[in-house]
C-alpha cells in the first residue's frame, strides 16, 4: 500500500459459506515491488494463472499452494504471515510451477491488461493482452509466450486494453479491444491452432471515451467504457 514496498501475493478462499469465507492458502508471485506487480489472474481447475508485470506469466499448482499452508496459530504460521508482508521475502514460491517469459515493448516489461485461458487439448492454451500487445502461452511449453501485434486490413494493433475468449462454432477465439491507427479497435483473433492464429475481423470502437473490459456472450460482444 501507499510507497511502501512489499510481496505481490496470491490468496485462495473456500466460499462456500459466503458468512464465514476459509483461507486455504498463500503465494508471492514477487517478494517485493521491485521484483514484480500481480497485474492479472484466472483460475481453471488445479492452476491458477497470473500476469506479473516484470516477471511475465506464472503457473501456480492449487493443490500444493493448500498443501503450504500453516495452519494457526503456531510460530511457523505467524512466520508465514509476516514474509507474505515483509519486503524481499515472500511465501510459497514452492507452488509456482512455470514463469514463462513475456517481451514488453521496446526493452520495456511486459504490462497486463487482461489475461484467460482456453481449454485446449491436454492443457489451457493462456492468452494474455497488454502493452506487448497479444501473447499465447502454454505451461508445459519452453520459452518466451509468442507475443505479436495482431494486424488485419492494414490495421495493427499496439497495445491492448481488455480481453475475453470464447469457443464459437468449435473454433476458439480471443477478442481485444485496443489502440491501432489512432483509434480504438476490437479484433477478433482465431487461436484454435495456435501456431497460426490469425485476426478474423477487425472494427473501430466509436467514441472517446476508453474501454475498460470486454465481455462475450454466444456472438454478442459487450464493449465497456
């Protein structure tokens, strides 16, 4: 909070009983400001996905993060309360199976404005959008995320604002709001193979006021400013 630097953390929650929410665990993506910001997250099954600014797009294992868990209230539980809280230390990296690398633009790191997954075959295609414009990643693949800047009748898209995915037709989609030629736009880009993705449509976002998320439902896209 404020100027104060401090571990960039994951919490996971039971809220079945909506009076009494459980804490089921913890983990730092960074252990200070300096090292990384949580910018973006989204859970399927056992993994959580998050956007990290300066450490690109990490792979949290839901099943160990609980297994880290302390319970209270012996001395290792309030140990772990204050590294999620203490600067430079951090909780639980243990659960962070994969960082996959993300190339910002022109030297600078990679910011998130949106990150979701698709599932795809044996394991979620993840596809995040931001200031390096559009990234598709997989948590088994080695590497950098392949990252470019979608284009469609001479259209190209910069830097992204929003994102949300859908499966239409067995065809699996990522739709971006973002800047291209001076104006907002939305595309809508195929990832089914993604190894060739490609931008379907693209159209400008009228008005000046800026888009703050996507939504889809079926083949209706909601646009919010």
């Amino acid at each position: 909070p404020g100027a104060r630097s401090m571990p960039s953390n994951v919490h996971l929650y039971d809220v079945s009983n909506t009076e009494a929410p459980a804490w089921l665990g913890s983990v730092s993506v960074a252990n200070s400001a300096g090292q990384g910001a949580l910018q973006r997250l989204a859970l399927r099954g056992n993994r959580i996905y998050t956007g990290t600014l300066r450490r690109g797009i990490q792979v949290i294992d839901v099943d160990q993060l609980r297994a880290l868990m302390v319970p209270c209230c012996s001395n290792a539980h309030f140990k772990m309360r204050s590294d999620l809280n203490l600067d430079g230390q951090g909780f639980g990296a243990e659960a962070i199976t994969a960082t996959i690398p993300v190339p910002g633009p022109n030297g600078l790191p990679a910011s998130f404005t949106g990150l979701k997954t698709i599932a795809t075959g044996a394991e979620p295609l993840i596809v995040a959008v931001g200031n390096f414009g559009l990234a598709l990643a997989r948590e088994s693949a080695p590497g950098a995320a392949h990252v470019w800047h979608p284009e469609k009748d001479g259209i190209n898209l910069e830097s992204a604002t929003a994102l949300d995915v859908a499966d239409i037709g067995g065809y699996s989609l990522a739709v971006v709001a973002g800047y291209g030629a001076g104006h907002q736009q939305l595309m809508v880009v195929d990832v089914t193979d993604p190894a060739t993705p490609f931008v379907r449509s693209v159209r400008e976002i009228a008005g000046d006021l800026g888009v703050v998320d996507v939504l889809t439902d079926g083949a209706t896209v909601y646009v919010s400013t």
